[in-house]
C-alpha cells in the first residue's frame, strides 16, 4: 500500500521472516528499493510470545532509532493498529496490519 512515512513517498509490503513470522517493510515509492524495516522479529526463548506464534496479520514494530515517529504515522494512515501489548525487553509494540 502507498503512503507517506517521514515526508516520503514509500510502499509498505508484507512479508515473511525466515521462521514463519510476518515482517513488515518500507520500500521506495519511485524505485521499490529497500526504505527500511518496520518490523522486528522476537526469537528469545524466553518470550512467551514470539513473533512467529503472532497470528499473520500482527508483527512487532521496531520504535526506536531510525524508525521513531512511524508507528504514529502507520497508525494515522489506517495501515496498523496497536493491541496494547509490548514485548518486555525490547519495547517493541505488538499490531495489527490492516492492509
């Protein structure tokens, strides 16, 4: 789907992790070169959630560093939704994918 994330015009694709889980990307709207990945995959065994237990359309989405602001963005431009849930060591905020 085409939206505007930090003032760029960029295309955000579903896709999948190597395990199974569900990514989310950001790649150029002109070029569909990479942009940056939306997602984080959550592997520690530790968690009681993984991201591959996730249902398909729901990810970990990465808030830190480069991609600070996004979630807000995604979120206003109907293209996630957060549950209200957040891995515990990471900060990493569980959504819903709506596109």
């Amino acid at each position: 789907m085409q939206t505007m994330l930090n003032r760029q015009s960029v295309n955000i694709v579903k896709k999948t992790y190597g395990n199974g889980a569900t990514a989310l990307v950001a790649e150029e709207g002109f070029t569909g070169g990479p942009y940056c990945t939306l997602s984080v995959n959550i592997v520690d065994p530790d968690c009681a959630l993984p991201s591959e237990k996730l249902p398909k359309d729901h990810c970990y989405f990465k808030v830190w560093s480069e991609n600070e602001g996004f979630l807000e963005e995604l979120t206003d431009n109907g293209i996630v939704r957060p549950t209200g849930t957040t891995h515990a060591k990471t900060g990493a905020p569980i959504v819903r994918i709506l596109i």
